[in-house]
C-alpha cells in the first residue's frame, strides 16, 4: 500500500506525508509513482479544482485505489462527498473522502489567480451574511480573504479508520 498524491500549491501534499507517516507507507506524487508500485494498492489524495478531483483519472488507471480523498477549501458535507463519487464516477467498492485544506493567493499562478480573486469575492461575501458560522465554514472564510489553512491530523480520522 502507498500513499499517491496530486498537489498545486501544497495542502494536499501535506495531508499526504500526515497519512503516510500514521500508516507508515511511502508517498509519491502522482507523476513519480515508481514501477513496481503500479497495480498495486494505493489511498489517492487530490486538490478540487471546480469540483473535480485533479489527478482522479489518472491514479486509478496507475494503481488501485481503495480509498480517494478530495483536498478543497470549502467546508466539509456529505453532500460535497457523494457529489465528488458522482461526478468522478469512483466505483462504490472504493471509499471517497473530503478533507479541508487551504488556501494561498500567492501561490496561485496568474491565470488561477484571476479565477480565484473573482470566486474568493463571491465565497466570502455569501458567508459574511450569515449570522453564525461553524469553526470549518470560519476557515474557508479566512481563506477567501487570500490565505488560511485547515490542515489537520484530526481530519484524517475517518480515512485512517476506514483503510485500516
Ligand atoms: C482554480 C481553482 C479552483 C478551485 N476549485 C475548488 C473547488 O471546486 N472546490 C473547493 O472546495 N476548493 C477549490 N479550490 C481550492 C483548492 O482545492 C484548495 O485550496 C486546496 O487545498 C489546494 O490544494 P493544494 O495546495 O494541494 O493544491 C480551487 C482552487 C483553485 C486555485
């Protein structure tokens, strides 16, 4: 079993070197996955880009996936969970997961940049008209104001419970 992972600006690879230290695995980004691991049994971790799971395609084409994790900014829901089985078409025998990352403008590059300048405006105007916010609704609002973080080894919990 390996950890593989596909990360932009760096979130996502953290989570990934968490996981593979708590089950004590060797990860590998997605474009360095070594040849006698192809085949074999993977968890796979990738950022969101418009609700997509970057890399999804490719990982289960290299590996077999028992576990996908979508690394986003937005808060966690079920919903968002089935929402990412569905529309990457991840086989039900496979656990799909949702973690919270973060997020820095200043990584971005331009054209990414521009995109989010418009969505963080939007995502952050939408949740300053709520009254109250949950502790993970609090940090993608923090993240829509340029950067913030949600990364966490608490987060990993359910995946840790359900791969072991
Ligand atoms: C162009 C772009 C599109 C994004 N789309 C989504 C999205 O659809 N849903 C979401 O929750 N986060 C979205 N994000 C936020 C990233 O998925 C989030 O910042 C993630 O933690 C980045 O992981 P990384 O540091 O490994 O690249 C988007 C970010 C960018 C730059």
């Amino acid at each position: 079993m390996i950890v593989v992972y596909k990360s932009n600006t760096g979130y996502t690879k953290q989570y990934a070197k968490m996981l593979s230290s708590k089950l004590d695995v060797p990860a590998y980004s997605l474009d360095e996955v070594p040849e006698c691991h192809r085949g074999r049994d993977a968890v796979f971790l990738g950022w969101l880009f418009a609700g997509s799971i970057v890399g999804y395609k490719k990982a289960a084409r290299l590996c077999r996936l028992r576990a996908v994790c979508g690394v986003g900014m937005s808060p966690p829901s079920q919903k968002l969970t089935d929402a990412l089985r569905a529309k990457m078409g991840i086989p039900s025998s496979v656990g799909v997961f949702y973690l919270q990352g973060g997020f820095d403008m200043e990584k971005l590059s331009g054209p990414f940049k521009l995109v989010m300048k418009y969505k963080c405006r939007e995502i952050a105007e939408r949740l300053s008209l709520r009254a109250e916010l949950s502790p993970e609704e609090q940090a993608t609002y923090q993240m829509a104001h340029g950067e913030g973080s949600a990364v966490s080894e608490a987060n990993l919990a359910e995946v840790l419970a359900y791969l072991r």
